[in-house]
C-alpha cells in the first residue's frame, strides 16, 4: 500500500525553499561582511548640525543640514552621504549578484525552480524568475535575518571590527588634514 506524501513536507525539503533561505542567509553575511570594511559610518556629535532643512528628492522627502557648528562635522556629515550612496550600491549589487546566480542555477538544472520535465526554451521566463529570486534573496530575507539575529558587532569577528576601527581612524585622520 502507497503511502500518501504530505505536501507540507515535500514542500519544506525541496530545493526553492531551501535555495531561498540559504541563498537569503548567504546574502545577509556578505553584507554583514561588506559593511565595516567597505561603508565606515563616522560618529556625528549631537549638536554637529545647527540647520536641518526638508529637501525633496523625486517624490522623497529627506532632512538635510545646511549649517553645521564646525567644519569637521561638515566634513563627517559629506562622508556619511556618500556612504549612504555606497550602501545602496552595495544593495543593488546584491540583488544583481542573486539574480545572476539564480539564472545560471536555472539555466543548469532548470527541473530545480520549475518542476521535472521542464526545458528553458525562452530565456524570458527564467529572466523574470530569476529577477523575482534575486528580490527574495538580496532584499527580504537579509531584512528579515537583520531583523531576527541579533546585531552583527555581538557575533562578528573581531578582525572585522579592527578592520573597520582602523578605516574609521585613517579617515578621521584624512578629514582632519584638509584644508578648512
């Protein structure tokens, strides 16, 4: 006698669930891992802005700082924009680098994302899924593993820390020998 398999079960052991929280886990340590060596926010001073004004950007809107109490924290401030650019960058280039993997996964063994029997004939469909996998992978679940683990400084190794310490210090260093 047959014995029925529960699709829950199937479910849970197939590859796409185990690809998208593997691939989400895998996604989140390398920003984790990106972060203090490529994106070194500096500390601002509480009163280090002495004019906030609202600016529109698109159909964002966003503080930013006209007046600043020393030149240094002008200076810290500008950085930290550009690392806001940065971590987007990063971001982006996340979400590019799961979309690519997936494709060529799929392009490898497409029966893994799509069932057995199944050719890629037009790469559209795969395109679409992959981009759709990459949005799962690069964006959502290192939201949700950010939002569930605890914060990487706890867990991180200390030579990442160090690493990042010293890119704060060797710009702090850099800032302060500018010409005011």
């Amino acid at each position: 006698m047959d014995v029925p398999e529960n699709p829950l079960i199937k479910y849970l052991t197939s590859f796409r669930l185990l690809y998208i929280v593997g691939g989400g886990f895998f996604f989140y340590l390398l920003s984790v891992f990106i972060d203090p060596v490529f994106i070194p926010v500096l500390q601002m001073p509480e009163n280090g802005c002495q004019k906030w004004i609202e600016t529109r950007s698109g159909f964002q809107k966003q503080m930013e700082c006209v007046e600043f109490g020393h030149p240094l924290d002008e200076l810290k401030y500008k950085h930290n924009r550009e690392m806001e650019k940065r971590r987007s960058n990063k971001m982006l280039g996340l979400f590019i680098a799961a979309s690519v993997i997936t494709f060529f996964l799929m392009v490898l063994n497409p029966a893994n994302f799509f069932g057995a029997g199944v050719r890629i004939e037009n790469y559209t469909g795969a395109v679409a899924t992959a981009v759709f996998y990459g949005l799962i992978l690069g964006f959502i679940f290192p939201t949700i593993y950010q939002a569930l683990l605890p914060p990487p400084i706890e867990w991180m190794p200390q030579e990442f820390l160090e690493i990042r310490r010293a890119r704060i210090e060797l710009i702090l260093k850099t800032i302060e020998k500018l010409p005011q």
